[in-house]
C-alpha cells in the first residue's frame, strides 16, 4: 500500500506536513517526508533502515529501529499480518474495549512480545489501534490511532482521517491523499533506495 499524506502535526515541529508512506507485507516499509529542499527518505528492508537526504544516504541502522515499530504498526492496522505464523489474536473482553468499539482483539508477536490492541465498530471497521511506537526524539510509547472518517475505493472502506495520541498528548491528525493498493511492480527490491520507491496520486475518492 501506498499513501499520500497531509498531517496537522503537534509535537516536535508542529505545522502541517506532507509525507508519503509505502508498506509491503510483513515489514517492509518506507517514509518519505517532503520539505522545502530534498526529500527526506526512511527506508527498511525489515533487517536494515536506511535514511537518505534525496538520494544521498546519510546513515545506516540494523536491528531494531524506530522505523521498524512503524511498519509493525502498519501490518497491524492492515489486518493481514494478523493471519501470519507467530501472531496470537484473542477477542477481547467487553470490559478491555476501546471506548466506542463495538468489537475488540488482542495481538501479541511472538518474536518480540509487541502487544496491541484493536477495536472495531458496528460495521467492522477498525476504528482504534493502540500498540509501541517510536518517534525519536519526540515521544516514544504506547501510540492510540483513532480512525474518525472513512472513504470507499478499491472496493473497501478505508481509513481517510486518523488522529494519533501518545497518553493524553495529541501527536497528528492526519488525512489521506492519496492512496494506491498492489502497485505494479513493488517487490522487496523496491526498499532498497529512495529511486525505487513507488509514488501514488489516486484520490481515495476515486
């Protein structure tokens, strides 16, 4: 999946930002943030994070990295990771859901004990995602993402506002521009640079 995307931010440098993101099942997974010069380009291949100024790479991580508990994030809220080998999923109690949700599950991954936990509303829809999520070094902890509004395209509901909070401290509301499922060609390969990374102006609208 590929989206296109305009965040209200309010930690770290608050203002409005564009930023595209780009995930391959399991944990594959690239953030592009736009700025006034070159872009800024984060990259994982689910074993080594790359960052890169443009297309200049500027430094090298292996192991676990912030970037990583974002791609872990974002399997998590596009429900098929749920289906893979080493993922406990439990329903949860009425008393343990999220306010609002009308349904609820537990996930725990075996590798590295990561823990969230979803709710869903009367339609199914995931609507609440709270689980680790690492923003150095403005915050780091147990993120709650919100989805408030949805859009239909390819045939689903998807998520098209979504606000992000750390405790009781709101860190984004973020609105999708654009969004591409599958692209043509996107493989692991792909998260190599940023030159290989795909782009996406679909309106969820459309």
């Amino acid at each position: 999946m590929v989206r296109e995307v305009e965040a209200d931010v309010r930690m770290g440098f608050p203002g409005t930002w564009r930023w595209r993101t780009v995930f391959l099942l399991p944990d594959l997974y690239a953030w592009t943030i736009y700025t006034t010069g070159e872009p800024d380009h984060y990259v994982t291949d689910g074993r080594t994070t790359r960052a890169f100024v443009g297309s200049r790479l500027v430094s090298e991580e292996s192991g676990r990295t912030a970037l990583r508990t974002h791609a872990r994030f974002t399997a998590v809220q596009n429900l098929d990771v749920l289906l893979l080998p080493g993922v406990a999923v439990e329903a949860l109690a009425a008393g343990d859901l999220p306010a609002g949700a009308a349904a609820g599950l537990s996930v725990v991954f075996a590798d590295d004990g990561a823990r969230y936990r979803l709710g869903f509303d009367g339609e199914d829809r995931l609507v609440y995602v709270a689980g680790e999520l690492a923003l150095p070094p403005f915050a780091e902890g147990q993120v709650e993402a919100r989805v408030t509004e949805f859009t239909r395209a390819w045939g689903l509901e998807l998520p098209s506002r979504t606000t992000y909070r750390i405790g009781e401290r709101l860190l984004s509301e973020e609105r999708t521009l654009a969004v591409c499922l599958e692209p043509a060609g996107v493989d692991a390969a792909a998260f190599a640079t940023p030159a290989t990374l795909p782009v996406c102006d679909v309106s969820p609208a459309s």
